[in-house]
C-alpha cells in the first residue's frame, strides 16, 4: 500500500478571482495535473487550509480568513484526494456554522477527514483507514486559530469541535486585550493585514513577515496534554499503525521552532509511528525521532506565491509529497517535489516537479535544478550538488 501526503491546500484571494467563470468557479486546472501522480498511490491525504461555509458566509476577502467554493473541494476530489486534516488555523475562519458545513460537503463528496468534529460521538472516533490487512489510525491537531481575524472562541464544553494542541484563552486574551479591542470595525477595515503590508510595501519596507513558534508553561494545559496522551493510547490499541498530523510552527521559517519541536516530539517518544507536519509554507526538514518519522513541513501544496505577504527566498512555490510504501514487515520511505505555477492572470496549476522542468524554457533549466537542490537540501538535510536530477520520486536515505 502507498500512502502519499501533500501540504497545504489553499485558496487565496487571488486564486479565487482567477478561477471566476461568471457567477461560478471553476478551480480543475488547479488540480487537473495531478491526477495521474495522484493515481500512483492508494491513498492521498492533504491539509485543507480552508472552510467551505458557502457563499452567504461570504467568500475569501481577507488576508488571513479563508472561505472557499465548493467547486475547489469537487475539484480536489477529482484529482484523487482521499483523506484531508481539518485541525488548522482556519478551522473556525466562519465560526461553527462554517466548520460544521466543510464536513458536511467532505462527507457528500467522500472524502475523508479528520480534526474536526459536529459532535462530541464524532470527535472520539479514531479516523481509520483499512487496507491491505493493516489498520491505519489518523490523529490531527492544531495549535490554535487565527483569533485576529475571526474571533471565533470555543464555548466550555464545546471542545470537542476542533483538536487544539493547547487552549485557545491564551489567544483569547491577547485578542481582548489588543488592538482589536481599542479600535471599532472601521478603523480595523482601514488597517487590515492587507491594508497594512499594502502601506509598508508603497513605503519599500519588507512584508514577508517571519513568525515566531515559541513556547511557555502557560501554554500548556494539563487537561489538553492528558487528552492527547490519551488519544495515541486510543489510537496505539485500535490500529496497527498511527499517523500524527500536526498543524503548527512558525510560518516561513528556515527551522522548526520550539513549539513544533515539542509536540513532535511527544507524540514520536510515545508511540506515534509518523509525525507529518503542517503550516510553515515553505519545507523544512525531516528525520527521524527515535523510531517515527518526522517531517516537519510539506510546504505549500496550493498557495498564490503573488500573495502580498509571501517571500521569495524559501522557495514557497514548492513543496514535498512523502510516500509511505506499507508491505510485509517493512515501509519503504520515499518523495516527490511539487511546483505550483503561477500564469500572469494568478491562476495556479500544481506539477509534478519532472513534469514542470519538461515544460520549462531551455534558459531556465538550470535555475530549475538549483531550485530543486534547494529542496532537497532542506528536506533532507544532506549536501546535494546544483546539477541533480530533476526525478519524480527520491528515497529516503539515512
């Protein structure tokens, strides 16, 4: 059986204007080039970095708040996505209503899912998968949701809708205690992210913003730590094989940060056969942690790399598809690097990083392979030379 994840699926302003037909959207060209990659392995699990409320909730406007049209989920169906992880920082962009319509669609589309929940008899079921004799458990978790944006707070008792790594009151009190709290809703329209990195950008100051990933007592909560010991336990009895989905870690950071070493780690020393991480946008590096696997960032599986807050020099427009190949006794590890392309009109399409350079002009090849070293430095941690094949699959090699 081959297992193969991508990272993050996402639709951003620009995209969603590019993909307009009318009073439609069409997003297959988004996808279409990877259905025959897609077809190669069994199963195909990506990080959905969006809800799908509908257009009454009002579609993607916002830097940092995702709304999506249900064309982008038929689309990625299409193209052979089977499984996605809903735990991310855009789980609640349209607040439950929102959260509980994206796995209504999954479900009508079939598509699997795991991260969130409608009720509290759904968020103790373990996602598993069955194939090829073997029980596959699925486990997702986020570090929190963007508050800023959408100030969307769990209720007590309501915990069971999204798995969070930590609790949401740290988030909540920098919300009320912040600049949210001084200003009305003009003066936060007038100043938006987006107006924000517009200004520093007319001013020719630096918008690529790097984010922190640090990590106190404070946040950490017994409760949550508890639950999540006890979810690997669930997962460890019921399956012969657990996969941890995180969703965390400083976005566009060269290194994992402390958070994202944290709670990786955790889950590897207790017990989790893979931890496959999400959320920095650019690819980070994997090894091994004892036994598991773990890779901290796939990068962006679908990203607009025109987006006015995403820089260039970590090479956001590529990312990594990890293989796992399951056979009798032992698990092969290989990957694939994806590139999005980007046409002057900000509609994106996804290759295969072999069927990208095929299509590239002679004059670029070179870039392109340097590119791709770039890549494969990073993921692997190795020393690799300019010149390297461009491949569709790399193994593993400790």
């Amino acid at each position: 059986m081959k297992i193969t994840f991508v990272g993050d699926v996402m639709c951003e302003e620009p995209l969603l204007r590019a993909s307009r037909r009318g009073k439609t959207y069409d997003f297959t060209p988004v996808f279409k080039g990877m259905k025959a990659f897609f077809s190669e392995s069994d199963l195909v699990v990506a990080n959905l970095e969006t809800v799908f409320a509908g257009e009454e909730a009002g579609y993607t406007r916002a830097l940092y708040s995702f709304n999506t049209p249900d064309s982008f989920a038929e689309a990625m169906k299409a193209s052979g996505v089977d499984l996605v992880t809903t735990a991310t920082n855009h789980a609640l962009d349209r607040g439950i209503p929102g959260l509980e319509r994206t796995l209504d669609l999954l479900d009508r589309l079939g598509v699997g899912h795991v991260g969130t929940a409608r009720t509290a008899e759904e968020a103790e079921k373990i996602c598993q998968v069955e194939t090829a004799g073997k029980k596959i458990g699925f486990l997702n978790y986020t570090y929190g949701t963007n508050v800023n944006e959408s100030p969307c707070f769990l209720a007590e008792g309501e915990e069971y809708r999204l798995n969070l790594l930590m609790p949401q009151k740290k988030l909540q009190a920098t919300y009320e205690n912040g600049f949210h709290r001084v200003v009305g809703k003009t003066v936060r329209r007038l100043l938006s992210p987006k107006s924000v990195l517009k200004i520093k950008k007319l001013l020719g100051k630096n918008v690529a913003n790097k984010y922190s990933d640090t990590l106190s007592r404070e946040d950490l909560s017994d409760w949550y730590t508890e639950k999540l010991h006890s979810d690997l336990e669930k997962a460890k009895r019921e399956n012969d094989l657990v996969i941890v989905c995180l969703h965390l870690g400083g976005q566009f950071n060269e290194e994992p940060g402390e958070a994202a070493r944290y709670f990786t780690r955790l889950f590897a020393e207790n017990g989790a056969d893979f931890v496959i991480n999400t959320h920095p946008h650019v690819v980070q590096r994997a090894e091994f942690e004892g036994n598991a696997f773990t890779a901290y960032s796939l990068g962006n599986f679908s990203i607009s790399p025109s987006s006015i807050y995403v820089p260039n020099e970590l090479k956001p427009e590529y990312s990594v598809a990890l293989h796992l190949e399951l056979g009798e006794g032992k698990t092969a590890l290989s990957f694939s690097i994806l590139k999005i392309l980007e046409g002057r009109d900000h509609a994106i399409r996804v290759l295969p990083a072999d069927e990208a350079y095929a299509l590239c002009p002679e004059e670029e090849k070179k870039a392109f392979r340097e590119d791709v070293a770039f890549i494969l430095r990073r993921f692997t941690g190795k020393e690799i030379r300019e010149d390297v094949p461009v491949q569709r699959e790399y193994p593993w090699e400790e």
